[in-house]
C-alpha cells in the first residue's frame, strides 16, 4: 500500500492540515442545517474555492467535504441513496485541486461519525457501522483519496469499525478524537488509550489525535497524554479556532490568528507531527500557522501552565475524580 503521508512527513517533518470545512462554508451561504455535502454537485466551484484557499495558505493536507457523509447522516437531508456519488465527488474536487498544485497535497478522505449510538447502547450494531463506513470509503478511494481521516468520534467501537472498513478499503488511515467531556470524549475514552484502540483491527492508523474539543488548551493537554503515552507515535493536533462562544444565533471562536501561531508551536513543542485547525479556523488563521511550523524549532515540552499561559485558560482542568488517566498537572519534561 502506499502511503504519500508518510513520504511526505518523512521530507517535511511537520505538516501543516487544512482549517475549518463548515465555518468558512457558513460564510459562502450555507445554511444552519444545511448539508455541506450536498454542495459537491450542487457548489463544486465553491468547494473547489476553499480547498484551493487552504492550499494557498500553506496546507500541506486538505481534507475532502464529506465529514458528514455516511447513509446515517446523510439520510437527515433525504440524500442516503447517494453516499457513493457524494462522496466520490468531495474526493475528485479535493483531488483536482491537489494535483494542480506545484508542490506535493495530501488528500484526505473526510470520515466523521454516524450520530448513531452503537449497541448496547443504542441500535447499531457493529457490522452495521463497518458496512457504512466502507460504504462513505469505497467513494472517496474512487475518487482519490490518499488517506481515510477519521475524525472527531467518540466510541472506540465506532473507530473501531471505521479502522475496519479503512482496512478493507486497503489504504491508509488516520484517527482523531474529541476529547471534551472532562478530559475524555462523551464516550470516555480517554486520551491515552487511543493507541489501543484498534490493537485487534490488525493493521494500525498511520497516526492518531485529537481534534475539535472545548479549547486549544484543552486539546494540547490531550496531545501531551498521547505523546507522553507513546513518544514515537505519529500524533495530529487540529484544535478549534480558540474557545467556541454563543453570542445570539451564531457561535464564534476567540482564537486570532496570532493564537493560532502560538499554538502551533506549542503543538511541535508536545509532539504533534501533524497540525492544523478545526472549527472557526480561516486561512489567515493558517497563514499564521504556517509561518510558525517554517519558523520554530522544536522546545521543551510545555507544561499546562504554559499551555494557560500563551493560548488561554483550559476549560476541563482536570479529570473525574479518581480516574486513572494521565492528570493535568505536568512538570514540563518528558517521562524518563
């Protein structure tokens, strides 16, 4: 299998990812509620418009416009019959904008989770995942995906039956998370534990992380857990834009573009291999990131307080009670 990621991280080092699909499609004209999806036929030259603006910006991934794009989610806008087409169309826009670039992009193929809860917990079995997940893959492979990017879950057992039908699409993967319910996603998975999380799967994500969360702090707190956990580990930090805020109808994000450096390189400094931005993150924001991945050189490993210090408070401080999980509290050198 081959794998462009990983000739390109073995060239660069660091990588820079794409910013927000949403937040900046909001502000092309879709609608609260809207599927974005749907604008891979309906827009294409307006995705087609984003994907070039974040290469423009430095991106060195761009991640295809399918995040909400297996039957379950599809089926919320009536378009659950048309998962290969949606999908095969975000994948071949991403992909065009890619090869017309003078340097080498990475695509990645966009996989959220389906909004279902899995059973024992709620209706969907296991293989009912798999088969929809390979459904959303077989299109995006079609279309020219390097990469499956898995994104923002929650269950293991959902990233489980995404890394299964990422294997049986036979190329490579990544896996993030989000960590915003005290330290641990809403289904408790703590940060640490994602490099288990597939161990049964047989082959193994090129890389996992975190993304989206409460906060950029909160989110450098998870990428030094995964770095602590598993030093060699190939680990993706993609943070929200600052902290999301709700002022009236709209939610908007504190982080400037000068935060958005900050945490760039506070991101090298933890560990991270792959950075990029999640919601409310814009191309000046990425601007600003890529100055700071061409400019900084790897530092000490930062402490919580220093996370505080320079990108804002954390909003989850610490863990639950008694939890097992690495606590927030660090020293600022890595583990002997």
């Amino acid at each position: 299998m081959t794998n462009r990621l990983d000739q390109l991280i073995t060239e660069k080092g660091i990588l820079l990812a794409d910013g927000a699909i949403g937040t900046n499609l909001f502000g092309m004209g879709l609608e609260a509620g809207g599927a974005p999806e749907l604008w891979n036929v309906e827009k294409p030259d307006n995705i087609r418009k984003l994907h070039q603006d974040f290469v423009d910006a430095g991106s060195d991934i761009i991640l295809t416009n399918s995040f909400g794009g297996t039957k379950h989610r599809l089926k919320l806008h009536h378009a659950d019959d048309r998962v290969h087409e949606l999908n095969k169309r975000a994948a071949e826009i991403a992909r065009e904008v890619a090869d017309a670039s003078d340097r080498p992009i990475i695509v990645g193929g966009s996989v959220g989770p389906t909004g279902e809860l899995m059973v024992p917990l709620g209706a969907l079995s296991f293989d009912e995942a798999i088969h929809s997940f390979q459904e959303q893959m077989e299109g995006l492979k079609e279309g020219g995906a390097d990469v499956l990017w898995i994104e923002t879950m929650s269950s293991a057992e959902e990233m489980q039956a995404a890394a299964t039908a990422a294997i049986a699409a036979d190329l490579p993967y990544v896996i993030t998370a989000s960590f915003d319910t005290a330290g641990r996603t809403m289904m408790g998975l703590s940060p640490a534990d994602m490099h288990g999380v597939t161990d049964k799967q047989g082959t193994q994500p090129y890389a996992v992380g975190a993304n989206c969360g409460v906060g950029a702090s909160d989110l450098l707190a998870a990428i030094l857990d995964m770095t602590e956990s598993n030093p060699n580990a190939i680990i993706v930090a993609k943070a929200n834009c600052g902290v999301p805020q709700v002022k009236g109808d709209e939610v908007v994000y504190t982080g400037t573009p000068e935060l958005m450096h900050e945490y760039t390189k506070l991101a090298i400094d933890a560990g991270a291999k792959i950075i990029g931005g999640c919601c409310g993150t814009t191309c000046d924001h990425l601007l600003q990131m890529r100055s700071a991945i061409d400019s900084h050189s790897k530092g000490e490993r930062p402490a919580i307080a220093v996370l505080e210090e320079k990108i804002g408070p954390m909003v989850n401080k610490l863990a639950a009670a008694n939890d097992a999980m690495p606590k927030r509290e660090r020293k600022g050198r890595r583990r002997a």
